[in-house]
C-alpha cells in the first residue's frame, strides 16, 4: 500500500497532466478535443478517488495522534463578565505572536494559548480552525490604519465610524438637485417692499444609509513561514493590508453597490463630458480636461485629484493647446523629456491608479474631489484560520474580514444657479470608442 506522500504526490501528478492538455489547447488556440475532453475526465476522477483516500488516512491519523498524545489542557483564568482590559502582560506582543499562537490551537492537539480568549474586545469566540477570533485590539487598530496607508484613494474620503451594536447609519443629507430657483432643496428668499406678504418655504433632505458590507482577505502562509512568528507577522503586514488597500480603492470607483459599496462610476451624481465632434477613438484632448475642470464645483477644485489609467499618460505627454497656427505642450515642462513631468492639470496633481478604466472607456480620466465620498466602517478586524483548504501544499490560510461600505453624499449631480451644464463632485469623460 501507498504511503500518504505518495497519494499526495499520484493527486499532484494528475492536477499538472490536466493543466498541460488545457495549455496545449490554449497554446494551439482552439477548443478542446474530444479526446482531450475524455481525459480530463479521467483524470478528475482519479484525482477524486485519490482524494477520499487521502482524507480517509489523515483522519486516521489524527485520530491516532488524539489517542496516543493528548492535548495539552487549557487553563482560562477567569474575569468579571464586563470588563474588555486587558493588562499588558497577558497581551500578545506582536501580531506575529498572535497569528502563530492562532495557528498552534488550530492543529490537532494543538495547546490554545489563554491570551487567545482575551484577544477579543467584544464578544468572541476563540475557535480558529473553525469559528473565528478578533484580532487584539492594538493591531486590529494598526493593521486598519496601514489598509487606508496602502491605499490611494480611501485615505482621502470622509470616513465615518459605526460604533455600538448598530451595522448601519443613517446620514440627513441636503436633496438638492437645482440651484436655479430655490437652494438646499426648497428654501427662496425674496426682496420685498416695507409690510409686503412673506412666502414660506423650506430645505428639503435625504437619509443617506450605509449598510456594513464584507470585505474579506486570504493570507496563505506555508508550515516554513509558520515556523517564524516574526517572518509570519512581515507576511501578513505586507500582504493583507495591500490586498484589502487595493479593493477598497477599487470598491470607490468601480462599485456596484450590491454586497460592496456604491462607486463613482456607477453613481447618479457622476458628471460625464462629452466628447469632441470628430474625436479619434482611444484619445484625451486638450478641450477635454478643460470642459471636465468646468464641471466640477468650483469649491471642490482646492481638494480634487485627477485620477488616470497610467495607459493615458501618453496622451498626456503629447497633448498641446492650440496657439495660432502652433500649438503648445500642457503637460510637459520647460525642459522638455529631460525634465520630471509636472504630474499636474489646472494645479491639482494627475495620480495614475490601476482601478480607472483603460484608456478611451468612460472612466479612464476622473477629475474628483473624494472628500464628497462617504466611507463608513466598524472598528475592529476579525479573522480565523483553516489548516486543511490547502493542506496538499502544506500551507494553512488566515482570513481577515473588514466591514465597510462607502457612497457619494450626493444623490445626483447639481444644475447650478446660472446656466444648465450640471456640476458634481466627479466628472468623467465619455467613452471614445
């Protein structure tokens, strides 16, 4: 009979039998044949009769571990039923140390270190393999920071706090979609003779509520990297931050608003400018930027950012305002290409991100102003940890879920007092397709 290595390795040898037929199509580009067909199938089923086998083995085994090495018991002090503080000699000193403490109760066997229990700075349960834990407080509250430091966009948003029991929050807003006539939704005032009627109005408002979504973060960390709680806190410092940085900055633009909050993009204040009569597909023109700046309120311009496809940059390096017959480059310096570029427009700094949209789609230039963007969250990261979703790799996963949710404070874009063009606090350029 095999050995459990040996099983492990028939499973591995079958996966890259499988993903060297699927390359070979893709290589050929064309379809799969039948035959191909036909043996991917029999390996799949290979792969699973292998996999019960597996799993049959390693129950026993751990089975046999319980039996023949008992787990070491645990010891909970305990402490009065409402006090949260924890004295820094029962603390984790560093995330590291909690994260590798984690991983120890979630092995068979495994000793669940007493800290664990007072991690939480609520209620909490400490089952990490199959429940889950908060993180202690003190890095719950630092690893929150360093996902706004990673990110670009959420650190220049309106940020809320949902504190208490409460997973949601209502904001009275002002519903206001036309200054020509009356201002904040209804109020008029009038100029009126000595004793003359006076007409009554008043403002109008909107609940803006944000309802806490998920968003959630693998770390895989191989049994090597486990093995060195300080290397397992570098890991993790690096990796889920970045990761949960870049998806809420994604989130701002590109959001649906359904199990994730409501992006720029994708929201009824967004002002979208026209493009030119006769314009080139995949292009950024010099009358472009100067109608997307007219569109933006003109208190905003202090705060607001151009937001670009770095595959836009070139059109900004060769973009020129017409002057007589010559024209004159915008975005270039004095100096010409031997100079670092201004790496600004109107005065407000051009920011390249990965979330706009590729260049001549509508989104791939946002003129914005982030702080009219709302970004709600709760305190406190919560996470748990499996050992088995990757145990054929010999690596176990750490799972962060962050809440938060995030929309525009406007529910459309606003006509102004004089004139008809409407202003936001985000503009956008049309598709030139």
């Amino acid at each position: 009979m095999k050995t459990l290595t040996q099983y492990k390795k028939d499973i591995k040898d079958a996966m890259d039998l499988v993903s060297a037929v699927t390359a070979k199509a893709a290589t050929e580009n064309r379809d799969l044949t039948v035959d191909e067909v036909n043996s991917i199938k029999d390996l799949n089923a290979s792969i699973k009769k292998t996999q019960d086998m597996v799993s049959a083995l390693e129950e026993s085994e751990i089975l046999n571990a319980a039996m023949n090495k008992p787990a070491d018991p645990v010891t909970v002090e305990k402490r009065p039923a409402l006090s949260l503080q924890m004295a820094d000699k029962e603390k984790f000193r560093t995330i590291g140390e909690q994260m590798f403490a984690v991983m120890k109760a979630g092995m068979p066997g495994g000793h669940a270190d007493p800290r664990l229990f007072n991690a939480a700075t609520g209620l909490g349960e400490t089952v990490p393999s199959d429940g889950g834990f908060l993180v202690q407080q003190d890095f719950s509250n630092e690893l929150l920071e360093q996902v706004y430091q990673t990110g670009i966009l959420a650190p220049r948003c309106r940020r809320m706090q949902i504190s208490g029991n409460s997973n949601s929050i209502k904001i009275n807003g002002v519903d206001e979609t036309s200054r020509a006539s009356t201002r904040f939704g209804g109020v008029v005032g009038y100029w009126k003779d000595e004793a003359a009627q006076k007409t009554a109005s008043k403002p109008k408002f909107r609940q803006i509520e944000l309802n806490l979504k998920k968003l959630i973060g693998l770390c895989y960390a191989t049994d090597e990297l486990l093995q060195d709680a300080t290397a397992l806190e570098s890991f993790i410092r690096k990796a889920f931050p970045a990761e949960f940085g870049f998806l809420l900055d994604d989130a701002i633009i590109n959001g649906t608003g359904a199990g994730q909050p409501l992006g720029i993009l994708n929201a009824g204040c967004l002002v979208s400018v026209a493009k030119e009569a006769g314009q080139k597909a995949d292009t950024l023109v010099w009358e472009n930027v100067v109608k997307m700046y007219a569109r933006l309120f003109a208190q905003s311009r202090n705060n607001a950012v151009w937001l670009i496809n770095q595959n836009v940059e070139p059109q900004l390096m060769q973009m020129s305002m017409a002057v007589g017959t010559g024209g004159v480059p915008v975005y270039m310096p004095a100096g010409g290409a031997s100079q670092s570029p201004y790496a600004t427009l109107f005065g407000r700094p051009v920011i390249a991100i990965e979330q706009c949209q590729t260049l001549g789609d509508k989104g791939d230039i946002i003129f914005a102003d982030l702080g009219g963007y709302i970004l709600a969250e709760k305190g406190g990261i919560q996470s748990d940890m499996s050992i088995h979703v990757q145990f054929l790799y010999d690596e176990s996963v750490f799972r962060f879920v962050m809440r938060v949710d995030g929309q525009p404070e406007r529910a459309s874009a606003l006509t102004p007092y004089k004139g008809s063009d409407t202003l936001s606090h985000f503009v956008t350029l049309d598709a030139r397709a």
